[in-house]
C-alpha cells in the first residue's frame, strides 16, 4: 500500500507523509537484497554513494610544491577558483565509483563573502593541534547500498567568521586550547539554519533527494541554496585521449548533462528555480593575473549570486551549474527543496527528457527506503542495545558509510607531472612518495575521516572494516583485499601507510583485521582468506627482512601510529648510535604470526598445502614471543615489557615508560584445540618436538587447559599466565591506566614522575597528558601521551575475550586492581566495553562525556543528540579530541555496543 500523502505542493510547503503502514517483515530484508544483487554483480547498487571528499585542498595529491608545503600550495582561499587535479569536494556530496560527476550543496546566507560550498578549517600550523574543521555537521544515517542516508549541517545565519578563527588561533600555542566556531558566539540566540540533506534511491543511479532548511532563530532570514551537479575535470591535463569535454546545459528548473561515458544525467527541481552555469576550470586570473581556458570559470556562480558579477554563462551551458533557490523563512519554521538526480537513456530523436516525477511517487521511494532502513538497522543492533545506544550505533555506521571517497591517485604522473602542465620541481623526484611510482589508485576507499584525513590510512582501515563487516562484509572484504593488490603493495612487500608518506610503517593488523571480517561474515569466504594470505605472507617477509636489523626475532619499526608515545620521535634519527627494540614493534609481530597460523590453520581444513605455511607461523611466533624476554624487553621488577635501546657497544638502555607500548603484547594470543590439533597432525607433532627439544619456549606455548568440550587445549602466548596476571594488574590500576572511560594511552603515575632519559647530551623525557600534546613532537598532530584511544582498547578487550576462551571463570583478577572484587576476564571486557560505550552515551544528568564543558551540545534539543566520533578523548573525563569526524576507527564502539547486548 503506498503512502498517503498531503501538500499543496512548491517548496514553500512542507510535504508530510501519513498513515504509513507498517513495514511487511515477513518479506525478505530489501537491503539485504539490494546487497546481494551488488555482490553477484546483478545491479550495482554501490555505483552512486557520498564518495565526494569534504576537502581536497591542501592534500598531498594536489600539492605540486618544491618541499611539499601542501596546505600553503592549495590552501582554502583557492579552492573556490581552482581545478582540482585528482579529486572534487563539497558538502553532502555524491558521485558514482568513477567520479565522472558530482552533485553537493552550496549554500549562502547573504552576508558571508563566498558561497558555502565547502567546510573550512585550519592546519597545526594555524594554532591547532592539528588539523581541524571550524564547522559542525553530522553523519545521522546511511544504509551500505547508500539507498537511504541522511546529512545535516548547522549553517550560521551571520556572517561566517572567517577571519577571527585564522587570527585568534593564530595566536594560541600549544598550551591554548582551540579557537572553534561556536566559541565565536556566532549561534548565540540560535540564529542558524539546520540544513538537513536526504537522499533515497529508487535504482542504482536514480536518487530521490530532499533539502531541508529549518531557520531556527527567532526572526524571519533568507537563504539561498543551490543544489550544484558537475563533472570532474579531466580535459585539462593534457592527457591523450582525454581532451574532450562534457556539457551541462540549464534548462528551466533542471540541469542536463552529456558525457561521452556516463551517458545523459538529469538533474531537476521542484518550484522555479534560476539555472546558473559556468566551467569547472581555473580562474587563472584571479589566481595569478594569468588568461584561463574559460571566460565563465570555476567561481562563476559565487562570483554571480554573492557580488552580482557577470560571471556565468548566459547560454546556459557549462561542466558546472547550480539550480538556485531563494528561500524567505519565517522565524522557526522550514522549507524543502525536492530534487531528483537521474541517469537516463536520450530520448530518441533528439527530444527533450521527460519531467522527473517529483510528486507522490517521489515520496512513496523516501518512505520505503527509510522504513527499509529502520528494518535493516533493526537486524543488525541487538534489541537489547538501549535507545541512546541504537542511536549512537546507528550515527558511527553512518559516519562509516559516509566516510567511503573516490580516490584517484597515480604517483608516477604526479611525480612527472601532466603533459599540459609545468613541469615540477625537480626535487619532487626524490622527496615525498618517489619510492612508490607503481602506485595508481583509481578506487573508494574508506578514510579516517572525509575532511581532516581525505585520504587512506593502512592501519585505521583494517579497524574500520571490522564494524563495515557488521552491516556490509562484502565491501569490508574488498578494501582489505585492494591494499595488498599489486597496484598498491610495493614490489617489497610493504603495504602504504597514507598520503602523506607511503613509506612510513603502521602496525601490521591486517591479517588481524582479515580474521575478524572472515568470522563476522560466518566463517565461509575461504577464498577471501586465501587471497589475503598470498599477499600478507610477501608483507610478513617484508617486516622480518626491513624491521630485524640484529636478526634476534624483537623488532623496531618506528612510530608504528603511536606517533610520540615515546621521548622521541621514533621514526627519525637515533639521538645516539643505536637500534630502538620496541615492545610494541615486537608484540605486533608476535600477533601477526599468530593471525597467520590462525589463517593457515582454516585454510589448512579445507587445504593440506598450508599445513607446512601453519607449521611455519607457529615457529616463527615461539621465536618472536621467547625474544621479547631474552632481549630484555620484560621487566620482571615492573611486571612491565619496555622499548630497550641497545647502543653500539651492545649497552642496553631500557626505556622505563609505561605506555600501551607495554601492554600490546597481550594482543599476541590465540588458542589450540585439540581438534584442530587432531585434524593437523604435523602441527601437533611440531609443537610436542618443541616442548621436548626447546624447553625454552614452553613458556610461550606450554600453557593447557581442559575446554569447554572436555578435550585439552593449549594457549599460544607472548604473556605467560604468569605474565598475564601481573601486567593486568598494571592495566586496570585506576592510577595507572584505568580510566573511567577506557585505558589510557600512558600511565597516569607519569604525571607525578616524568620518565626522562639524558641522550648524547640531550634530555629527553615523557609526562602524562591527559588531552592534546604540548610537545611538538612528531609534529604534534596528535597524542598518545595519556589520552584514550579508541583502536587499542579494542585490541586489548579482543584480547581480554581470548584469555576467557582459555582460562573460563578459573582466572579471576581484581577489577579496579586494589579494589578486593575480583572478576572474570569477560566480566572485565565487558565492563571496559561498557566504559568505553559510555563516552557517547548520555550520563545521568543526560551529559555526553564527548562533548566536556560544550553547553550547546550538552544540553540544547536540536544538538545533543547529533553524534561525532572524535579521534580520541581525554584521559581523565573523556572529552573527545582530535579529529572531530574520524568515525573511522571511532566506529568501532558500534561493534561493541553490537558484541555487549548480543
């Protein structure tokens, strides 16, 4: 039964749908549909998605300077006026997988100098602690196939203020807190407009959209908005072939487009709007005082509707247009704009497409696709999760979901530059990147973060895959698969960190990441597992070969994401003559060889060829474990594993900072059964030929214990049980790590006593710091100085889950440590899920911790319960930091959430 719906039509009206029966749920799950039919390759449901990018200014990708000053190359101020080389940007934007169009939302309040077409932030060199967006807009909902989603943005009615967030901060250092917008005033009075975009699809490339402008202060305000379409420039490089350009034409309240590939593209509007057309080229001459290739260039429609200027095409014709609204809106009330964009064959003979149906069929598809949302949302988050969960659950997998980019990238054209383009500094040729000419990337990724980190990250992905897994395993299963492709690993192995230094080393979790996707997808794609496993064995090499340079099994690997956890930059220059043998470095190993055994020993079920690549890991780890002790990493007096430096003369400094340096060793766990030992009998034999001819090892692989099953089973370990009990008492000691919302990053006995150490003549040392680092080290984009770290409580409660398979309730230990209640590992894992749950969650005075000492988003109805997932969050009442859009590996509390009310 269709809805029934009632509007006297235009967008003056709010068009309110009724009497909407309720969804069949008896019928299969249409998303779950829709998802097989992309994964058979039947309808590719994924074509069109958020794929557009929230900055591409500033990026490594379009910075063509001498010493790669990208922020300064491409800064904000050009990217109105500016082509950009590889990618496109904008506000609640889509475009398909080829990013040949883009369709995204410009707004403008009539005071600001520029059209809202982009979000604006700054970099760490503007008084930030790294890069940060100055605006506030939320992911609330989207489904994998993107056939539902929903955007919102809250927009100043003010003038922007543009100039006193660059001045104030840069005035701040690093002991200033940041200058954001809301402590501007600027939504004081509530004098801002809540735009909210949402978006339904009726097949893969038609999409029901529908923008929502709500003036929420207390007078009547204008708005102009423009739904904008346009297509990737690619006709002005140069290129062979690649010289034709596509055509936008403006007619009445519609824009149509013709693309030698795509085909034709419609995009139309309800009421009357005006149709504005220029060229997505270079304004040259506003750049440089240079001529450009068009006389309506890439800032002709701001130029025309902010100033008046002439600056558009009075033909109607463009690779860039914009249907403009002027909305008047009464003090509180709201207004909608209807839209469809629409792939469609040309009609024959020329004639012009049929008007898009923009009336009860339009939104009989909105409220299907929500509703069909709702129910498969209701599949996924257990019933027992509580409302404010489901909402928080539901806004991380959106951020997720929105978080998916194009990303075009071909690093040996970029070192060389275009054909039609000068050529660039030669110096490019042996500076950032130049190792990895093979790579070109030509694919949607999942980033960090759209706007602060528009880019891959290598070990933030395998984390965001884990929660993909839950709602989407498919694509969770692809973008593992596509950084080992061959157009991505290097020739040695390695697998690309990020943009800004393919060459810097992540922790290796992949392998990691690869099992957790396998087993919440059901335990079945063996070729999934296979093809991972080709890959991750030329990366484990690659490790053992570049990260064992004394050949003694513990490793180095630099700052492997933990940026400046240590008292100095791990990945630079030693202050003296020596190698850094990391616990973490050498705990990341210990567990990747025991990913690799638990993949080989799967694949080896189903595959008696990996029974020898099994044996192999096996080895391999016991090796890697015993190291970690006869090297010195463990110290025995502090029940606590330390990086060590070993100096030239073979003097050993160990480096006394507890940090989660220390604890990720407890990461390097697994379990033998005795089926799989029974059904492996080579394994087996290998591993009793160890026990009698290297007792040496029985630490790390002697433990055994009856299972649930009645049959013996045995723990592969780098923490003894021994170990176990006396790290963990360091790790849940509410003076040390144990925070009220998490582990922190650093000991908090570090506060008082600073570890410090006296290197060739210089001092360096590491304190506690609950929030944003004072130090500059590493550039001081982020801090692992204390704070809490969404990624490795993970890893730590994955962990703490293992231990409880193998020990059951016969292990207790006491949680707060000096607290006299002893619990079960599982009974800690939950309650540290719990915790770190409750950073987003309204407390009991319906406070988020996430937002600390910020009332507008504490407190205020239209704030409170949009959802950001920060990079991190201090340690001591778990105010979010950092990035304030990485749902990336911040999603991951959706996967706990999921896991504790299961």
């Amino acid at each position: 039964m269709a809805p029934v719906v009632k509007s006297s039509g235009g967008v003056e009206d709010v068009r309110v749908i009724t009497d909407v029966p309720p969804p069949d749920d008896s019928a299969p799950d249409p998303e779950r549909l829709r998802l097989a039919q992309a994964d058979a390759g039947e309808q590719d449901w994924r074509a069109w998605g958020p794929y557009l990018s929230e900055r591409a200014w500033g990026t490594v990708r379009e910075d063509y300077s001498e010493h790669g000053t990208a922020w300064d190359y491409f800064p904000h101020d050009h990217a109105r006026s500016r082509a950009y080389r590889w990618s496109e940007d904008g506000m609640a934007g889509v475009c398909d997988d080829r990013q040949t169009f883009c369709f995204a939302l410009a707004l403008w309040n009539g005071k600001d100098p520029i059209l809202k077409e982009r979000m604006f932030g700054l970099g760490g060199d503007g008084g930030n602690h790294g890069e940060d967006a100055k605006e506030y807009w939320f992911y609330e909902d989207s489904t994998p196939t993107h056939s539902w989603m929903r955007w919102r943005y809250h927009y100043p009615q003010a003038a922007f203020p543009y100039d006193e967030l660059v001045a104030v901060n840069a005035l701040r250092g690093r002991d200033d807190t940041e200058y954001e917008l809301v402590d501007t005033g600027i939504f004081d009075d509530d004098r801002y407009w809540a735009v909210t975009v949402d978006y339904a699809k009726a097949t893969p490339t038609d999409m029901c959209v529908v923008v929502t402008v709500a003036n929420r202060g207390d007078q009547a305000a204008t708005l102009h908005v423009l739904p904008t379409l346009w297509f990737r420039n690619t006709w002005a490089w140069g290129l062979p072939g690649g010289d034709r350009v596509p055509r936008l034409v403006g007619e009445g309240s519609r824009l149509v487009g013709e693309h030698r590939v795509l085909g034709q593209l419609l995009l139309e509007g309800d009421g009357e709007p005006t149709p504005l057309l220029c060229d997505n080229d270079t304004n040259a001459e506003r750049l440089w005082g240079l001529p450009g290739r068009s006389r309506h260039p890439k800032d002709g429609i701001n130029d025309h509707v902010v100033d008046g200027a002439a600056t558009v095409n009075p033909a109607l014709e463009g690779t860039k247009g914009a249907l403009h609204y002027v909305l008047d809106v009464p003090a509180g009330a709201q207004r909608r704009i209807r839209l469809r964009l629409t792939r469609t064959a040309p009609p024959p003979g020329g004639a012009p497409p049929p008007p898009a149906e923009l009336g009860d069929g339009f939104d009989a598809v909105l409220w299907a696709r929500r509703a069909e949302a709702n129910r498969f949302f209701a599949g996924v988050i257990p019933a027992a999760a509580t409302p404010d969960e489901t909402l928080v659950a539901r806004q991380a997998i959106a951020g997720l979901m929105w978080g998916k980019q194009f990303y075009h990238f071909d690093v040996k054209r970029w070192l060389e530059g275009d054909p039609g383009s000068p050529p660039p500094p030669s110096g490019r040729r042996h500076g950032r990147n130049s190792a990895w000419w093979h790579m070109t990337s030509f694919d949607v990724i999942s980033m960090p973060d759209p706007w602060e980190y528009p880019w891959y990250a290598a070990w933030d992905l395998a984390f965001h895959c884990v929660s993909i897994a839950r709602v989407d395993p498919g694509f969770a299963k692809e973008q593992l698969l596509l950084l080992l492709r061959e157009w991505y690993l290097h020739p040695n192995g390695q697998i690309p960190a990020y943009e800004w230094a393919f060459g810097d080393v992540n922790p290796p979790v992949h392998a990691w990441a690869a099992l957790k996707v396998f087993e919440i997808d059901g335990g079945r794609d063996h070729d999934f597992l296979a093809r991972v496993m080709h890959k991750l064995l030329l990366n484990f090499t690659w490790w053992v070969n570049r990260k064992d340079t004394g050949g003694n099994n513990v490793f180095e690997g630099g700052f492997l994401g933990l940026d400046n956890v240590g008292p100095f930059d791990r990945s630079a220059a030693l202050p003296v003559a020596g190698v850094l043998e990391q616990s973490d470095g050498t705990g990341w190993m210990a567990m990747y060889a025991l990913n690799l055994l638990d993949i080989a020993v799967v694949l080896a079920e189903h595959d008696r060829t990996w029974v020898d690549t099994a044996t192999k890991f096996f080895e391999h780890f016991t090796y890697i474990a015993a190291a970690a002790y006869e090297q010195g990493l463990w110290d025995d007096e502090d029940a606590f594993f330390y990086d060590v430096l070993r100096l030239a003369d073979g003097t050993k400094v160990p480096l006394k900072v507890r940090s989660v340096v220390g604890l990720l060793p407890l990461a390097a766990t697994t379990r033998l059964t005795a089926r799989t030992l029974q059904r492996l009998p080579e394994l087996n034999a290998r591993l009793r030929w160890f026990l009698t001819n290297r007792p040496e090892y029985a630490e790390v692989i002697g433990a055994r214990r009856l299972g649930p099953d009645g049959r013996q089973h045995r723990l592969l370990s780098m923490v003894g049980p021994e170990q176990l009990v006396r790290l963990l008492a360091r790790m849940l000691d509410t003076d040390e790590f144990l925070s009220e919302y998490g582990l922190r990053t650093l000991s908090r006995a570090h506060l008082d006593k600073p570890f410090s150490v006296t290197l060739g003549g210089q001092e360096f040392s590491v304190g506690y710091e609950p929030a944003e680092s004072t130090s500059g080290l590493f550039g001081g984009n982020s801090n692992w100085r204390g704070p809490i770290w969404m990624p490795t409580n993970f890893l730590l409660i994955s962990a703490l889950r293992d231990y409880a398979v193998f020990f059951g309730d016969d292990l207790q230990v006491e949680y707060p440590t000096r607290s006299g209640v002893k619990l079960s590992l599982d009974e800690i894992a939950d309650d540290l899920s719990a915790r770190l749950i409750s950073l987003f969650t309204r407390d009991g005075w319906g406070r988020r911790p996430i937002y600390g000492a910020a009332q507008l988003f504490q407190t205020h109805p239209d704030w409170r319960d949009l959802i950001c997932f920060p990079e991190y969050f201090h340690g001591d009442n778990g105010a979010g930091l950092g990035a304030w859009h990485q749902t990336g590996w911040t999603a991951l509390v959706a996967d706990l959430i999921l896991t504790l009310r299961r």
